[in-house]
C-alpha cells in the first residue's frame, strides 16, 4: 500500500526531530564557553568544556511538559465536535450521545516511570560525554534485549527462537559497535573514559526497559492519553529535577567548577555567554516536543516495519550529518571517520538492524524454518526514541492477544482466513507497539 503525503510528511518529521535530538545534545557538550567565576582560578570566568548531562535531563524534561499543550488542543478539539454532533443530533430529533469522558490529567501513577525516565536519561547523557553521538545512537539499541527479557520475566511474555536469534544478533552488533569505540579511544589516550560511557549507556536502556515494563503494568490499563502520560512524566520530571535533584547536585563534591558534581548555574552563565550554545539548547527541547509528536502519530498510522526504518535511517542521518559537520564546517563539532576502526563500527550498525528486524518479525530465516514462530502467535514487537533514544503507544495488549484468539477459535479449520485473520493480528498489533520509542531519542515513552 502506497504512502499518503501525510505519511510520508509524519516519518520525515519523525527521522529529522529525532536526529536533531542526538545531534544537538552532542554539539552542547562539545561548546567551550566561558561559565561561572572559578574560584581556582582567582575568580575569573575559565573556558570549559559544557559538561551538564544533568542540566540537560533538566531541559528534556521542558520539553516533555510542553506535550500537555499538545493534550489541551486535542481535548479541545474533541469537545468542539462533540458540540457539532449534539447540534445534528438535536436538529435530527436523536438522542445526543454521552459527553466524552477523561481521567484527571494530574496522576501520582506517574511519579514512578519519572524517576527511571530521569535516571535512565542521566546516565546516558553521561555516557554520551565519552563516545560519539553516531556509536551512542547504536548502543541505544540494547534496549531490545533488555525490554525482551524483562518482559518475559514481569509481563510473561513468550519469546520464539527467532526473537532471541535478535536479540543474539543485536548483541553481536553491540560487541562490534562498542569495540570499534574503544580501539578507536586507545589510539589516541587511555580508553577507561570510552569503557564507562559504553557501560552507562547500556545501562541507562536498562533502566529505561524498565521504565516500559511499569507503564505497561501500571498505565496501560488506566487507558491514558499518550500525551498524558509523557507531559505529566515531564512535568514530575521537572519538579523533580528543580527541587530535588538539580540542588543535590550542585552540594555533592566533584570535578565541576568550584568543586561541584553539576553546577547548574555554570551551565546557565555559559548557555547566556554564547549564542551558539543557547541555539543548540532550544533545538534540543523543541525537537524533544515535536519528536513525540511524530512519534506519536507514526505509531498511529503506521507499522513496525516503517518505524524500523526510520530508526536506521536515524542512526545513519546522525551519523552522517555529525561527518559532514566534522569535515566541511568546523572540526570543533561533529566526528572523525576512523580508517583503521570505522568498518568495524559499520559492520556492528549492519548486525543491529538485522537483529531488530529479526525480533519484530520483519525478516524471517528461510534456512531455518524451526526459529521462526508458528502462525498467529503475539508478537513482541520492539521497534528502537521518541526516551531514554526512549522512539507511543503500549505493545499488542491483552485485549488484543484475545480477540485474535477468539477470532482463531471461530475460524478454526477455515483455510480461506488465514490471510485475513494474519492481516488483522498484524494490524492489531501495529497499532499498540511503542516499546522502545523515547522521547528524547533515548528514553522510551508513549512517545
């Protein structure tokens, strides 16, 4: 079936907020502005490095909240139709319906996939200080093993061989990605900085499988607006980090200037010293915002395999963009290709996407018919940020598992539906997948 212009409009819109996502949250860390008075340094403002992966949760978190703007609008809209119907039903002489009903939009249910969301995208804006934006994009791809395991665990999911053979080939792209990283870092000095980004990427996708694992149990269910359940996360979120997190930072004893772990108010005086800095900053929380929407509307009108794919083109436009960037604009910003490693990171790239399309059933393996699933079976559809990279709605759920089911039961022995019933599973299933979307290209969330 043939694209409509507005499909292909939502996956444009969904590929270039996402990678603007990744790449201007690289570009901050790689400013050297001026910041805060350093007190080692007779009180005269020091160029430094923007290194605040705190801070910039801080600003992921603004831009989540800016999706209950997004709520308002839609239940806006909503009512004026509702209006419009009643109008006709009144001028037809019916009965109007029921005025659509809403839960509450502030949820203390919500308190607790913030805090993993604000854990798990911390860590990986920690990580991604060390490594590239492109190998940080691909490591986010872990998330579908961890999310499989877990949920086999806590959700009782049941995982085919050819779900594992997935996750085993993503796992192997990791080990190529991650490698290519660290040989790349010993030639030029010590590659402990490298190996810690690596470990708090993976796991940052960790914690934010996690975080999916509690939406499904806690918020799925309640039937939440997708543009809920990420404004409200932003909104704890941000509370969170301004009262609680951000000042606890600032008093814990670090590296930072005047001895700070996150000084925040450094990162203020460098964002206010340089235009460029502050230019990178509002990318960053406007593509956070625009990011789920697309996301958000993909999931809607569109299928696994399409968000599989603009997934990898998202991890190649990073890429490129951040060579073209290296090479023909300012070697301060972007990256370098490396002769002797780069292949071995292409290669990795090349086993990541075989392997995520191998767990959403994408491609199947002829040669060995034994690992690919019987018909009609749920699907553990993961398709890899919106988040914390975290690509909007929940996975096939329980009510859809039992229709398909049900329908199975009542055409038993019908060859002549098998066709259609393998169309209506998949399409059941398409339109409650999210798992692994983010909302800032790293974390995951109905985004």
């Amino acid at each position: 079936m043939a694209l409509t212009c507005i499909q292909v409009v939502l996956m444009i819109g969904m590929l270039v907020t996402g990678s603007i996502n990744t790449i201007s949250k690289k570009a901050q860390n790689d400013c050297n502005v001026k910041g805060y008075p350093n007190g080692t340094a007779n009180n005269t403002a020091t160029v430094h490095s923007f290194d605040h992966p705190w801070f910039q949760t801080w600003i992921m978190f603004i831009g989540e909240c800016s999706c209950l703007i997004g709520l308002g609008l839609a239940r806006r809209r909503e009512k004026k139709q509702f209006i419009k119907e009643m109008n006709w039903a009144a001028q037809l002489g019916r009965e109007p319906e029921a005025p659509p009903s809403h839960p509450r939009v502030f949820q203390w249910v919500f308190l607790l996939p913030t805090v993993c969301d604000l854990i798990g995208t911390s860590l990986a804006g920690i990580g991604l200080l060390y490594v590239d934006a492109s190998v940080w994009q691909m490591l986010r791809g872990s998330i579908i093993i961890f999310a499989g395991i877990l949920s086999k665990i806590f959700l009782k999911r049941k995982l085919y061989p050819v779900h594992w053979l997935g996750m085993l080939m993503t796992m192997a792209g990791l080990v190529l990605v991650g490698c290519s990283s660290i040989f790349r870092a010993r030639q030029n000095t010590s590659s402990s900085h490298t190996i810690l980004g690596i470990a708090l990427i993976l796991g940052s996708q960790l914690v934010s499988a996690s975080q999916m694992v509690i939406e499904e149990i806690f918020l799925k269910k309640r039937n939440y607006h997708p543009l809920q359940v990420v404004g409200m996360e932003g909104t704890f979120g941000f509370l969170l980090m301004t009262f609680v997190v951000l000042p606890a930072m600032y008093f814990i004893p670090g590296s930072g200037i005047n001895g700070r772990y996150e000084n925040s108010i450094d990162a203020l005086y460098q964002i206010g010293n340089s235009p460029k800095l502050l230019a990178f900053c509002l990318l960053y929380l406007v593509s956070i915002a625009f990011y789920n929407y697309f996301g958000l509307a993909v999931t809607k009108s569109l299928t696994a395999v399409h968000r599989t794919l603009i997934d990898a083109c998202r991890t190649i436009l990073v890429w490129g963009v951040d060579l073209f960037i290296f090479y023909v604009f300012s070697r301060e910003f972007g990256e370098e290709f490396d002769k002797t490693y780069g292949l071995l990171q292409v290669d990795g790239f090349l086993f990541l996407v075989i392997g995520t399309m191998l767990y959403n059933q994408i491609m199947n393996v002829p040669c060995l018919p034994w690992c690919n699933p019987p018909p009609l079976v749920e699907l553990q559809a993961v398709v890899a940020p919106p988040h914390h990279d975290q690509d909007p709605a929940p996975q096939a759920s329980a009510s859809a598992t039992r229709k398909i089911a049900s329908t199975k039961r009542k055409s038993a022995g019908k060859k002549g539906n098998i066709q259609d019933l393998e169309e209506s599973y998949k399409s059941d299933v398409d339109e409650h997948t999210h798992l692994l979307h983010s909302s800032d290209g790293q974390q995951p969330s109905y985004t």
